[in-house]
C-alpha cells in the first residue's frame, strides 16, 4: 500500500513537471497584477472553473499540476503516505466496533438477560452518535486544527472503550459503547480533511481509496473477528481488542500525523476579547455550519447518494447471521462470520482500483473540457456500479437466499461484488466533498458523513424487522430500489450541479459587517493564495513537520 501510493503521487507530480519543462511557452508564473486577479479564484480554491485559470500547453495537453499548487508540497511524499496510513488506521477502529459485536449478539443478550433486537438497537444508538459527532467535529477541525482534534478524539474513544469492556449493566453498555463512537468517528472525518490539505486534488482520488479501506473493510471484518473471539472467549474481548487498538492509533497521531491545515482559524481572534471570541468560537464549531450546506442542492444529493452506499452495506451484513445461519444450517458465529469476508476482500479488491478510477475519469473531463476541471465530473465514475452493478447484485443475493437456490458461492459472490463496486464510488463522493467547497472541506465532508450514518443507522434498527415482515428478497428489492435512485441523484448533480451550487452561493453571500469581521471569517483558502504567491512555509506546517523546518533552513543558510 505505502509504495503504491508513494509511486502514484511521485508519477502525477513528475508528468507534471516534465510536461511543464517540455514547453516554454507554458504559463508557469503569474506575472502581472491583473493575471493574479484574472486567477485569484482558481490558485485559492484549486476548484473553479474558469479555462483562464488553468495552465495549459501550446499543443492542448493538459498537465495535472496547476497554479498555486506548491502550497501540496509543504509535506513529503513519504510523509503524507505516512499520514494517509495512520488516519486510515484510526479510521477503522469505529466502523468496526459498529459491526464486531453482530457475530455476538446472541451471547451479549444472555449476559444481560435481553434479546437480539435489543442489543441491535445499541448498534443504532452507536450508529445516530456517528451520524451527530461529524456536525462537531469537522468546525472543530477547522477552527483548532486536523492534529490536535484527532488526539482529543483519539483519547475519548480509547476511554470509552474502556468503559464499555467493563460495563456491569445492559444501561450503561448501551451508553458506553455509544458514546465511544464520538470520539472514534473523528478519524473518518479528518482523514479526508487532511488528505484535502496535503495532496492536490488531481491526487485525491487515488488516496482517498487507501484511506478508505480502513473505514469499509472494518465494518466487513467486525463480524468475522467477533465470530473468532466469542468461539473461543468472552465477547467482552473484543472490547478489550478495540481499547488496545485505540490506544495503538492515538500514538499513531501523536508519533506521525502533522498539522496539515493550512490555516487555523482560531489564530483570527488573538485581537478579540474573551467574551467576543468566545461567543465567536461558539459560532464557529456550531453545526449550523454544516447543517446549512444542505441548503445546497448538489450537496444533499451526493450525500443522499453516499448514504446509499451506507445503506446497502448495513443492510446486508447487519442479518447475516439470522439469515444465512438458518438457510445454511449453520450454529457456529465464527462459520457465519466467514460470510463477511466475502464483502471484506471485495473493498480490499476495490482499493486497488476505485480511487484510481474516479481519478482517471476526473482527467479524461480535464482533458474533453480543454483543461477546465469541474468537480462534478468526477461523480461520473459511480454511475456504473450505483445504476446497475450493486442492484443487480442485491437483487441476486436476496432473491437466492430468499429461495433457497444456488447454494453458497452464489450469496458470497453477490457479496463480493458488492464490496468492489462500493470502494469504485466512495472514493469519488468523499473527494467531490472536498473539491467542491475548498475551504470548507471539512464541514461539507461532515454533510456526507452525516447522512451516511444517519441512513446506517436507520438500516442497523430496521433490517432485522423488515425482514422478518417482508423476508430478505423484498428487503433486497428496496435497497435495489434505493440504489437506482441515488444514481439517478447524481445524475442530476452531474448535470446541474454546478448551476445549483452558484445560484446558492449568490443568495447566501452578503457584505461583511466590517473589516475584523472579515478578517475573522477569512476563507483558509485565501491563505493558500498568499503562500502559493510568495512560496513561504505555512506556520501550521512548519511548527509540526521536521521535514519541512530542515528545508527552510537549507534555504537560509
């Protein structure tokens, strides 16, 4: 992983370069005053639209480097695989606490003399704390900092880890355990964030699929790591493995991830009064911020998308083991958990190829638009998978075990597939987040996160009544149902995204108050701007990576 990653940063940037030597006649600086105006939008948002704004080659080729971006090289190359390792790391601890006690449940509703139902419900608790903790979180990121919020956030989890291997009631289980997902989602939050910060947004793509498979394999391999733990052990075990492994990623953090934020916006307020930067902090880190950008229709409808994806995931590993069990007369929850490797190796098969993908069809539009890049053209790569590909494999998989035909190998290939085709649309939906409000990354990574979990929430609660009412093809049916709606979502904000998203700008922006209010609210990608112009090191940076203090005094010596 770390050397494909390392090489597929290392090859984009070098066609860059060697594109840009090739040709004298590019574009390389901005020269005058007016050539800065003419591109001030695209340097400090790397996302607008203008074909201005794009450096361009005589003969058309488009190269995949573009003005501003030397504020992507603060951090190395090894560093930022590093980085993207760690958060992924961190980013697998939550969802697979979602999902490890599944395999478990019966053997956790005896220890507290409840039911299943019951015990799923605690899931849906952990669940709705997932979908809360990002309206939190990503302002949080914005005004403190990547770094310091994902230690805060590391600790909390690792205590309430804790707190739930040894919880004595059924009451505080169920607080425990979802109070924990507070402070683990943070990791699946800043993880985009940073991979925003530091690696140029023709790069994203392709990180992002690593950075995803933590959070997808996870919830995949929770089940069958529960199954092996309860056969052979307490379930309170795979707490105690969870507590362990949340101390593991919080030393991760402190050890390797650097601040990657470009600037943090809580240095605004040093000229304000205690209580007038309190009550602008308040507002801040409000989740209003992120609530509001569902005002924005090409927003709602990606995150709509994404929660589909969240939707067909839960909904299909949350009953495997009062399903597939009985179909396949099985009694042992580490056989049923082998079930869940079949979705497992799918997102580690997806991996290899789904961040690539979005990346690639990102510059085959590139290249059609003549070197304009919208964001919106990235959302083309899901529209394969979300329209036909994970339909009709749930609509195989429901309908086989519903009518007991087919045997084995048919509902694990089903899975299987459905775990590729998953890793082939994430990676799109969850960088578009970042492309499309630069500067907001965070609050509208927070949007889709939101949704998603909301929705795996709702699955996690329902699955196992829906199907016992309507049985498990029907139920495959509506997620089929659900899926084709979503694409035909996105569809719609390919088409008319980027009208959608101007019009809600015009109407949302207004004059500032004053000039410390706009001081105050200064957009971080405006400092981007700076820096790119006159090539100086970021503080944020340069307090937290060594590697780039040691350059800067190469160049003062």
């Amino acid at each position: 992983m770390l050397k494909t990653l390392h090489d597929s940063h290392d090859e984009i940037s070098s066609s860059a370069m060697s594109e840009t030597e090739s040709s004298p006649r590019i574009a390389v600086r901005v020269a005058t005053q007016e050539a800065i105006n003419r591109t001030t939008s695209h340097i400090s948002g790397h996302d607008a639209f203008e074909p201005a704004a794009t450096i361009t080659a005589p003969d058309g080729n488009v190269p995949y480097r573009e003005a501003g971006d030397e504020i992507f090289d603060k951090v190395s190359s090894r560093r930022k695989v590093a980085i993207v390792t760690v958060l992924s790391f961190g980013a697998f601890l939550s969802p697979i606490s979602s999902t490890s006690v599944l395999a478990a449940t019966p053997e956790v509703a005896k220890t507290y003399n409840s039911t299943g139902s019951i015990i799923n419900l605690s899931n849906a608790a952990y669940m709705i704390v997932m979908a809360l903790s990002p309206l939190f979180w990503g302002p949080m990121s914005q005004v403190y900092g990547r770094r310091s919020v994902t230690l805060s956030s590391s600790a909390i989890f690792f205590l309430l880890s804790l707190a739930t291997a040894l919880a004595p009631n059924l009451a505080s289980f169920i607080v425990f355990r979802a109070a924990s997902a507070f402070g683990g989602t943070a990791f699946i939050l800043i993880g985009p964030a940073c991979i925003g910060d530091i690696y140029r947004p023709i790069e994203r793509g392709a990180a992002m699929g690593w950075f995803l498979t933590g959070t997808l394999v996870g919830p995949a391999f929770g089940p069958f790591l529960g199954g092996i733990i309860v056969t052979y052990s307490s379930w309170r075990s795979i707490f105690w493995l969870q507590t362990g492994l949340a101390a593991a990623g919080a030393l991760g953090v402190y050890f390797v991830v650097c601040e990657t934020a470009h600037h943090l916006k809580i240095n605004d307020l040093k000229s304000l009064s205690g209580k007038k930067r309190a009550l602008k902090i308040l507002g801040m880190i409000s989740p209003m911020r992120v609530l509001r950008l569902f005002q924005f229709f090409n927003i709602a409808l990606v995150a709509c998308g994404s929660a589909s994806l969240t939707w067909n995931m839960y909904s299909l590993l949350t009953p495997i083991r009062y399903v597939l069990n009985p179909r396949f007369k099985l009694d042992s929850p580490l056989l049923s958990g082998l079930f869940y490797l079949a979705p497992g190796f799918g997102y580690l098969v997806g991996t290899f190829g789904g961040g690539h993908w979005a990346d690639m069809m990102a510059k085959r539009w590139i290249k059609r638009r003549g070197g304009v890049r919208i964001p919106e053209d990235r959302l083309r790569s899901t529209l394969p998978f979300m329209g036909a590909i994970m339909p009709g494999s749930m609509l195989v998989y429901g309908w086989t075990v519903d009518r007991e035909v087919g045997g084995i190998p048919v509902p694990v290939i089903a899975m299987f597939v459905q775990g590729v085709a998953q890793l082939f649309c994430f990676p799109s939906y969850n960088t578009y987040c970042l492309d499309v409000m630069p500067g907001q990354g965070a609050e509208v990574a927070a949007t889709n996160f939101f949704a998603r979990y909301l929705v795996g929430c709702i699955a996690s609660a329902v699955v196992l009544p829906a199907v016992e009412a309507v049985g498990i093809g029907w139920f495959s049916t509506i997620s089929a149902v659900y899926l084709i709606v979503s694409a035909l979502a996105t569809m719609a904000a390919i088409r008319w995204g980027k009208g959608w998203r101007e019009r809600t700008q015009a109407r949302l922006e207004g004059p500032k108050e004053n000039e410390n209010e706009a001081k105050v609210d200064h957009d971080m990608d405006t400092d981007r701007y700076k820096s790119a112009q006159i090539l100086g090191p970021s503080s944020a940076f340069v307090r937290s990576c060594p590697e780039q203090q040691s350059r800067d005094m190469g160049r003062e010596t």
